[in-house]
C-alpha cells in the first residue's frame, strides 16, 4: 500500500491508559492496545511501561485512497520501533483496516460504496482478502485487523462481508497470520447468531473478537 504522512504526535497524561491496562488485563483473555497513527509516542510510552499486562498491539490505520490502501509513515515507524527494542519486539502487532477514505484531500468515514466495490462479488471479496494479507504480510505486520463500519443496517452488504470474511481467513492462515474482525456491540450480536459462534461477552471499551476468545481493547489518545 501507499504511505501518508501524518502530523507530530501530542503530549498527553497516559497515567489513565496505565490504571487501564492493569484492570482490564486482570479479567480479559488478551489485552491490545489500540494506537492511533497521530499519537504513537504516547502508545510507545504505555507498551514500554506496560508491557507485561499486554500482549497485542493493533496499529490504527490502513485507509483508502484513490482507490487504494494507504498506511502513514507513522504507522510504520511505531511498528520498526516495536521490533527494534528487545523488550517488545515479540508483541503481537495487527495492521487496523478501515473504510475510510479519503477523496481528493476529503476525508469520507466509514463509507460503504468503497466496500461494495471491493466485497460485493465473489470475486472481489476474494481478491480484497488476498491483497489485505498481502500487504500485512509484506510490511512484517503479525496479523489484519478489520474495522469495517457502517454495515449493519445492510444485510446484503452484511452477507457480503461474512462471505469475505471467510476468504480473508482463509488467505491469512496460508500466510501465517492472525485476523481479527471488530465490531461494534449492536452489530456483535447479529454477527454471532448468523455464524453460529459460542463466544464470551466483550469489553466495554470496544469490542472485538480474535476467533473464540474474547478481548479487551484498549483506545489510547
């Protein structure tokens, strides 16, 4: 995928994130930070800090522009960052993907016609799945994570979702990579009733589901 730049990262109290991470991590099967590309210094400082409580690490976000997948630089950079330092360099890290896109310097979130393009055949579903494993896998990412919104209210889309859900596990087992869909708790509950999945209530934070297991995600701004 392409690279964007993004803008310095803010200085922020992380002592709140901390508290965070040691609670939820008392409960929950596995802990991920969620880093957002415009405050990666700040997810640096919680995973040297924190490291013991955490076991994953999901960089937010690959996006969509001019039709093709873009990831800032500082995406990238957090992730060399994990891997150079000892301590941390075994951490699970996901790639985030997202329907955003971003339209001649626009930014259009959670958009769905961008999915229907890339999901809403056989075809596409299946080519859209290989080229996220791809790119996750080229870039020395451990896993895809998707956060694909907006789709609830669409049962064919839905459908066309479930259908490329399974392709993208598919293509990511070939390579050895981990999947992780994320979904918001109204969408969860239609998610499981329709694939039949015996799963463990979520966080309250965000929720997400790493195949069977429940997690906890924890958002650091």
């Amino acid at each position: 995928g392409k690279k964007a730049e993004a803008g310095p990262a803010q200085e922020v109290d992380d002592s709140y994130s901390k508290e965070e991470v040691r609670t939820l991590a008392e409960t929950a099967d596995e802990t991920t930070v969620w880093s957002a590309y415009w405050d990666c210094a700040d997810t640096l400082r919680v995973l040297r800090s924190e490291k013991e409580y955490i076991q994953a690490v999901s960089l937010f976000e690959a996006y969509f522009k001019d039709d093709e997948i873009v990831i800032p630089e500082a995406t990238e950079k957090t992730l060399n960052q994990i891997r150079n330092r000892e301590t941390m360099r075994d951490m699970t890290v996901f790639l985030s993907f997202v329907n955003d896109v971003d339209q001649n310097g626009t930014i259009v979130q959670k958009d769905t016609d961008i999915l229907k393009k890339h999901i809403g055949s056989e075809a596409a579903a299946r080519a859209h799945a290989e080229h996220l494993v791809e790119i996750a896998s080229e870039g020395g990412y451990d896993g895809v994570e998707i956060d694909y919104e907006k789709i609830r209210s669409d049962m064919e889309l839905w459908d066309d979702f479930l259908r490329f859900e399974d392709f993208l596990l598919e293509a990511a087992s070939e390579k050895n990579l981990k999947v992780r869909i994320v979904n918001r708790p109204r969408r969860l509950r239609t998610l499981l009733s329709r694939r039949g999945r015996n799963m463990l209530s979520c966080a309250t934070i965000c929720t997400g589901v790493v195949r069977n297991r429940a997690l906890r995600r924890i958002e650091i701004f």
